[in-house]
C-alpha cells in the first residue's frame, strides 16, 4: 500500500482501476519518432489546414455534449479552444514554418504551440499561466489528429470496452477534451502530476462532480493497479489494504451525510453565527445557470459573464438579441 500525496482540486472519494493517459510530458520535447523536415511543404499545409478542420467539428460536439452535461460557463471552454486553433497569428507561424522552414506540419504545430504557450507561462497572474495548458490541449489535438501513432491513452479499449469496472484516469495532463470524450460512467476520478484549481479540466471536473487530484507524483504508478483517490484528505491510495477499505466506506458515508446537510440549508437565512445577514450569490453565463443558482437557494447573481452570449453562437449576437437575453433573465434574478 502507497500513499500519495496531490492537491485537491474538486472533492470527493472514489476507487477503481488505474488507467495511465499521457505519462510523459511531451509539452518539453518534441514526440518520439516524429518527422522534423518535409520536401513536400504543400502537402504538409493540406495536412495541417485538415486536421484542423476535423478538430474543429470535434470541439463543437464537445461543447454541445458539455452543454447539456454541465451548463454555458463550462461549454465555453471549447468554443476558447476553437479561438485558439482558428487563431490567425498561430495559422501564420504554422504556415511559415512550413514554407519557409521546410519542417513537417506535425514538428511545425509543436514549435508554434510552444512559442505561444511560453507567452502564457511567464505571466505573473495565476488565471493567466493556467491558460499554457489551454495551448497544449489544441496542440496535442492536432499532433494527434496529424499523427495517430503518437496517442497517448494506454489501453484506451479498456475505457470503452463493455467492462462496468471504474477507472482512475491518471496522466501528466488531462485536457478538457480528453475528460469530455471519456465514458462518463466508467470514470470514477482523475490524478494529474500537473494543474491547478484554475485549469480548465479542473472546472469540468468539479461540474462533473468527478473527484480530481493534482501535483501528484505519478512516476511509479502502473494502469491495471487499483486504487482510491481521497479528494478530502488530498491523497491518492494505492493497493489499498482491507482497513483502508473500511476507511474508504467510512469517508463515502460522512461526505453523502455532509451534502445531506447543505441539502437542509436551503431556505434559511443567510447569517453568521453572531447574526450578521449576508447575501450568498452565483456567478452566471446564461438562463440554464440562472436556473440553477436559484435551485440552489441562491440570493442574488454576484457576476453575471455576459461574454458567454458571444461564444454561445455560430455569430455575435447584435444588440437586440442581446436585450432580450437580458429581458428573459432579469424578471428571475432576486
């Protein structure tokens, strides 16, 4: 039995099977075995402008599987990854490195999505820094969609084979694109070496209700071990033992009473103990997160994300949709 330590970033208890995704940080070297030179720069274009278009549609079902699952807020992450993969100055910098460079679209797409990402990765503000892993994800996407043979799911058929036993995902990373196409049901959790409460995959996870541990050295895990992730205590336990079982149980009990007991909260006054009256409000993106704030005995909307109706669809709402966006809200809002 190993215990290892991570940071919580969306609480909960779960146990399963272990499967590795991504061991191997590949956001620091070029992949194993990849091409870096082409002599045929206008295939390589062809390529590049195809898998773009391929991951394009993908992250549209994505966003429109994450909308019925989650809400507006959380979908708006893909249509933040279909900006960033349309982006024109991340096009220009491909296309240059394949015309001018000679280099292959796979090699050219890792370079262009290293300069940009490192843009990221020095800013001081932590939101910001957090956004590098939002270039990896459209990066990686596209290396893996020019390159199949670089996928990086180990035994990917044991997650949408007919087995009902759950899984651990455990990864250095694990993208938002990644968490979204897996079998939902069969994901019991997710262990990251890198991450933070800020990351985009952290947010669908804590939507998603699936426990999630991050900064957790994953280096000696095998897929196939079975394990229990504590996103309360913030360890990951591995070949748990019969008394960490009985502990296991004992956790799954207390956190199903503790929700009970937010459930029973509903309805009352918003106060400190000393009788201090406070108002309790939701951050919102559109009608559906309305609606739930307000199931959840919300009082009021703290930040109401009006960019979200400029992602929602295929072109910017003008004035007049926006107004009666506005108009359908406002009569719910306390």
């Amino acid at each position: 039995m190993r215990r290892i330590s991570g940071r919580i970033v969306s609480r909960g208890i779960a146990k399963g099977r272990i499967l590795l995704s991504g061991v191997g940080n590949f956001q620091l070297e070029l992949p194993a075995g990849a091409d870096r030179h082409t002599d045929d720069p206008e295939a390589e274009l062809r390529a590049f402008y195809s898998a773009r278009e391929q991951i394009k549609s993908e992250l549209e079902a994505l966003y429109n599987k994450t909308l019925k699952t989650c809400g507006e807020e959380e979908a708006m992450i893909f249509r933040a990854h279909s900006l960033l993969l349309m982006d024109k100055s991340f096009e220009e910098s491909v296309r240059v490195l394949i015309d001018d460079e000679k280099l292959s679209a796979l090699y050219a797409v890792h370079l262009a999505g290293k300069k940009i990402a490192s843009v990221f990765s020095e800013m001081e503000d932590e939101y910001m820094r957090d956004r590098e892993d939002d270039i990896w994800s459209v990066a990686k996407q596209l290396i893996l969609k020019l390159d199949p043979t670089q996928s990086d799911l180990e035994d990917e058929s044991e997650l949408t084979g007919g087995a009902d036993e759950k899984l651990i995902i455990i990864g250095d990373d694990i993208t938002p694109s990644r968490l979204m196409s897996m079998d939902r049901e069969r994901v019991a959790g997710m262990v990251a070496r890198t991450g933070s409460e800020l990351s985009h995959t952290a947010i669908l996870a804590r939507s998603l209700g699936v426990p999630a541990l991050v900064q957790v050295d994953i280096e000696r895990l095998c897929s196939g071990e079975y394990a229990i992730i504590d996103a309360i205590g913030g360890e990951l336990i591995v070949d748990p033992q019969a008394e960490d079982e009985r502990e296991y149980a004992k956790l799954v009990r207390k956190e199903e009473q503790r929700l009970f007991d937010l459930e029973s909260l509903k309805g009352l006054s918003d106060s400190t103990q000393s009788g201090r009256k406070l108002r309790v409000c939701a951050n919102i993106g559109d009608y559906n997160d309305l609606r739930t704030a307000l199931d959840n005995d919300a009082a009021g909307i703290g930040l109401f994300r009006t960019e979200c109706l400029f992602f929602a669809g295929k072109k910017l709402p003008d004035e007049d949709e926006q107004l009666e966006m506005y108009k359908k809200m406002l009569p719910g809002i306390p």
